[in-house]
C-alpha cells in the first residue's frame, strides 16, 4: 500500500506526534490555497522535516507504512541515533515528555520462547544497579518477539573512538578509568547480572552537566542462552583490556591483552601503579584480587599514595633555614638635618626622644608663665596660653618618668 498524503496526516494525529491544536494548524498550513505539489507525500516529507515538525526517521516510517513503529509500549519514537556511543539506539519521549532511548536486543523471538523469559529476569535485574557510571536501565520490554530495553539517554564517544596514537592517554588517567569501571562492574555482579563481551566499545566517555564528561559502562544483559561467565572472569578480562591499552602507550591497537611488563614496555609510567596492574592480571588466581571491588580499592590506594607524593612540599615550622654567615648590613637612610642634631646624642643618653624634650620644656615655660602672671599680672592671654602649655606639659612630663621608672 503507498501511503498517501491524507494517511501520513492521519497517521501524525493517531499516534500523537503532534497534539490536536498543533496537528490542525500543521494541516491548514499544508492545505493553503495555491499549493502546487499538496497531494504529494514525499514533498509532504520533505515540508515536515524542514520545517521541523518531524524528523527524518520518522517520515521514513510513514512513507513506508511503518507507522506502527512510531509508537513501541508508551514511548513515542522521535529519531533514530547513528553515530556515538548509543549508536542503533532509538530515541524516544516517555509518558511524562522526558529523553529516554530504546535499544533492541537478540533476534526475534516467538511467543513463550526461553531465551524471552530470560531476558526480562535480567533486564530486571539491571535495573537495580544505581551505580553513576553504568549506563542506566530504567525499563524493558518484548513487541513483537523482539526484546528492548529503554535506558537512559547518553551523549557520547566509546573509548574505542577516543583512544588514538596523537593524543594518548596517560597511565593514570587509565588507571582512573579502570577504577570507576571495575566499580560499575562490582555493583552489576551484586545483581547478578553479567556485563557482556568485554572490549573498549563497552566503556564510553559521555557527557553530563555543563562540559564534564564521566565514564559509562555500556554492558548488554544476556539474553541469549550460551556458556555463564562468572564475574571472576569478566574482571580479569577487563583488568586484561586496560593492562593492554596501557602498554601500547594509551591506545587500543588490536586491543591487545598480556604484554610484557608494564615498566618495560611503558618506561615513564609510576611503579607503584605498574606493580598493581601487574598484580590485576597475575596468571596465578591465589595473588589476583577475588572480585572487582577488590581490584578497584587496590586502584584507589596505589593513585592516592600517587597524588599525595605529588603534593608540593611543606615546610615545618620547627625546620632550621640556612641563614647566611655574614648577611651584609643593610644601610641606614640618610636623615636630614632638622637643627635638633646637636641634641640628639644628650637625648639619647637620657633615654628621650625630641618630641618628649619638646613637652617637657613647653611644661617648664608653662610653669614660668604661671608664676609670672602670679607676680606681676601680664595681660589676661597669657594665663590661659600658660594654663593651657602647663597642662600639655604635665601630662607628658608624667609619662615620661612613668618610662623611666619601668627602665
């Protein structure tokens, strides 16, 4: 059946692309008078997608009558992703408007089939783990035999696609990866779930809020009946992975596994780390560390003794500086003559400085002045200038035998 005009726009209103208001509008802008090309569905398309109103992927399913697949459950569909780390998702709104994306997992199967039943018990499963870099699941499903997982919607780039031979990444910057992912690991074995193929396209770096980036496991819930790998197992091969992108001087060439030693093949990485790294992928079961959180408190430990090593130094307060034998004196400024020069060395010799000299003798004038208005009545300005010197000269007069006295 080729799909029509009329059936995309009934389409656009049944499964709720648009609401009512917004999809009558839509049609009466299509339906203007004078429209050349109004009964043709791909030009129809074409009008949606420029102007925003639907997306490529969705006008692709209604020219192709697929427009059962615009709606999966509640989740409407918008858009399907073809680049990053959530490649071949589906992006979709659920019931309250928010992002989620839909990932299809396993072939499809029929009705009552095992391999169903154990995909909704891990998929259960995974929805426990509320570890920050997992990538969350936050619903599943089964439409038609074919078995999808509604997951958290994520930005971002597989370390696969980051790691390359311009930019490599550092030891300790692995090692802090490795850390945080043998932590996401650890919480999905509390669940028993598995964590699928192990490689760098399960870890990606994506982007949260603002510019900050976090790592995310990707891991895939078995839904295939198939040999159990126990968490031992996926531990040690992710320890295996890192241990090789590390030797290869922080890239992912041929996703290597056991190399030589770390400090051999990557001279300038620390050696307290190298000889952990060493420990995480020790052929003997007895010297590994028996789970992943194990391997990741021995991660934690060996960078923090790393990061305290490269604090700047401290010095004590009791630590004796070198002070040199002779420290050149420092020269005295220059003072000028004020006319009080030939004084200062009686001064000094006293124990007073030029200003208490000046109180003191502006006292003693006061005291004269005093008596001479006694004697012989001098005007009536003079007792209040004597008061007044009298007064200022007593008071320092006092502080300066004060001084004496604590001498």
């Amino acid at each position: 059946m080729v799909a029509t005009v009329q059936s995309m726009l009934d389409s656009i209103a049944r499964h709720r692309v648009l609401n009512s208001a917004d999809h009558a509008r839509m049609a009466a802008r299509w339906h203007k008078p004078g429209r050349r090309d109004v009964d043709d569905p791909v030009a129809l398309a074409r009008w949606l997608v420029i102007n925003k109103i639907a997306t490529l992927y969705q006008t692709d399913l209604l020219l192709s009558n697929r427009e059962n697949e615009l709606a999966i459950g509640q989740y409407q569909i918008v858009d399907q992703v073809l680049t990053g780390a959530a490649s071949g998702c589906l992006e979709a709104l659920d019931a309250l408007g928010r992002t989620v994306m839909l990932q299809f997992v396993g072939k499809t199967h029929a009705p009552g089939a095992a391999a169903v039943a154990q995909f909704i018990q891990q998929a259960k499963a995974a929805t426990k783990p509320a570890d920050v870099h997992l990538w969350r699941v936050l619903d599943h499903g089964v439409v038609a035999g074919r078995c999808y997982l509604v997951r958290e919607a994520i930005r971002g780039e597989t370390l696969t696609t980051l790691l390359n031979q311009d930019k490599p990444a550092t030891p300790i910057t692995l090692a802090r990866l490795l850390a945080r992912t043998l932590g996401a690991l650890d919480a999905l074995h509390q669940e028993q779930v598995s964590a699928g193929p192990i490689s760098a396209d399960m870890l990606a770096m994506v982007k949260g809020s603002g510019n900050a980036r976090a790592v995310k496991v990707l891991f895939q819930p078995c839904v295939e009946q198939g040999p159990v790998v126990s968490p031992e197992a996926e531990t040690l091969a992710l320890c295996q992975l890192m241990h090789g992108i590390m030797a290869n001087h922080g890239t992912s060439r041929n996703e290597p596994r056991l190399l030589r030693p770390l400090i051999e093949s990557h001279p300038d990485i620390p050696e307290a780390l190298a000889t952990v790294m060493e420990t995480l992928v020790d052929t003997n079961a007895t010297v590994r560390p028996r789970n992943a959180a194990m391997a990741a408190k021995a991660l934690r430990i060996a960078l923090a003794s790393l990061e305290e090593t490269e604090k700047p130094h401290v010095l004590d307060e009791l630590e004796i500086l070198h002070v040199p034998a002779n420290p050149k004196p420092q020269e005295e400024p220059e003072q000028e003559d004020d006319g009080l020069n030939w004084a200062r060395p009686w001064l000094e010799h006293v124990g007073m400085t030029v200003r208490e000299a000046a109180c003191v003798a502006a006292g003693a004038l006061g005291m004269i002045l005093i008596l001479l208005t006694a004697l012989f009545a001098i005007g009536d300005l003079v007792p209040i200038l004597a008061l007044g010197l009298g007064a200022a000269g007593g008071v320092w007069i006092e502080r300066w035998i004060r001084k004496q006295m604590k001498h």
